[in-house]
C-alpha cells in the first residue's frame, strides 16, 4: 500500500528544514543536506509512498520550528508518527524528556529505557531519529562531555547547544557563558565535581557540562562538590 507524505520546506534562523506528514502526524525533519536524497529517506522509513505539497498539515511545524529558531520556543506540541521499532520509540521518548538547555548522555537514556548496558544500541536508535530537534537528540552527549555524531553535522549540533544555552555560542567564551547560568551550578562530566559558574576551573571547560539546579541534584547524580568555590 503507498502512504500518502505531504511534503514543505521551511527556512530558519538556523537554516532550511524539510517536513513530511502522514496522515498520523509529523514523520521526519529534513536537513539541509539530506534534502537531495528526499525520496530515498522517506522511502527507508514509511516504505512505498506519494509525496504531495503541504495542504496546511505543516503549517504548525514549520511554524514552531521558526520560533525555535528565534529563541521564542523552549518545546514543541506536535502530532508525531514516530516509525521505529520498540526500542527505537523507547529510546526517543526518554530523549523528549531531555529539557530545553539541558543534556544528558547516553548512558543516562540507557538507563532511562531500563536496558543500562544498551549504550550502543541507544546511540545508533538516537542517530535513527527521524524527528531532530523536535525530539532533541542533539541534546545527547558522549559520557565525558564530548560531541557524537549528528545526521545535521557535529557543527550545527553544537549551534543547537549553544542555541539553548546548554554551551557557549560561537562568539562567547565559556567564562562569558558562566555568567548566564549564575545561580546554578556545573559540572565537568570527565572530573564529576560540580563547581559554581563563578568557579576559576569554569575557564577550563572544553566539553558539554552537566547542569544542576540545586546541588541536591548534583549529588544525585553522583558528582561532588569543588573544593575550590565550595558550592
């Protein structure tokens, strides 16, 4: 049977994006490199299909994803067909808990999906997502801090951490990056010792930190207090 795929573009502040509806809802986000190869993605994840133009199903995707772009959107409310097996779909529903600003790795979603010594299988489900940035697997790191492999390129996922706040942008520094999360508290995943923004290791960061909003979090998390800033 051919599924009917309603088919658009839409430009953003972060570049152009492809979105493709089926009757079910959002089924895949395009990126700018991927969309020459349009047909042969969408045919690997819904099978035989019709594309058609968009009749206004993306019209509220394209929408969101422009407001995203501007910073005036933290989350997306969505209809999506998520296409993926089992684990797939678990995997990228632990992944849309991951807030705004926020990273976890990938050892995290493994535990999350309760499956801990399915790291592998969590990244290669994360690389499958079909619906980035809506379902933000860009906001899944490696255990010490370092950036993976992302279908959009490890540069814009990076802009999308910096987009978020989760690390500097572009032309910030990461002490200038501090400063706008004063009040919380960050820790190097490669040390796990969470320290004050404030801290002078702050000058030190070169990978994604966690972020804690207390520091009864940071010790959940198993990190422990810098005996430098004492936080």
């Amino acid at each position: 049977m051919t599924t009917p795929i309603w088919w658009s573009e839409v430009q953003t502040a972060l570049g152009p994006f492809g979105l493709a509806s089926s009757e079910g809802g959002l089924v895949a986000i395009l990126f700018r490199d991927e969309l020459p190869s349009r047909e042969r993605r969408l045919r690997g994840l819904v099978g035989a299909h019709q594309a058609r133009p968009d009749d206004g199903r993306n019209e509220a995707a394209a929408g969101q994803l422009v407001e995203y772009a501007r910073g005036e959107r933290r989350a997306f409310d969505l209809p999506l067909d998520r296409r993926g097996t089992d684990f797939q779909r678990r995997v990228w529903a632990a992944v849309a808990e991951v807030p705004y600003g926020r990273t976890v790795t990938y050892r995290d979603i493994a535990d999350r999906t309760g499956q801990p010594r399915a790291i592998r299988a969590v990244g290669a489900a994360n690389g499958a997502n079909p619906l980035p940035i809506v379902i933000p697997c860009h906001r899944v790191v490696g255990a010490d801090g370092r950036l993976h492999g992302y279908a959009g390129g490890l540069a814009l996922k990076r802009r999308l951490l910096g987009h978020e706040g989760a690390l500097p942008r572009e032309e910030e520094s990461w002490r200038s990056w501090a400063e706008t999360v004063r009040g919380r508290l960050i820790g190097p995943r490669s040390t796990r010792i969470y320290c004050r923004p404030e801290c002078r290791y702050t000058g030190r960061l070169s990978r994604v930190p966690a972020i804690f909003e207390s520091v009864e979090e940071a010790l959940a998390e198993g990190y422990r207090a810098c005996a430098v800033c004492r936080p």
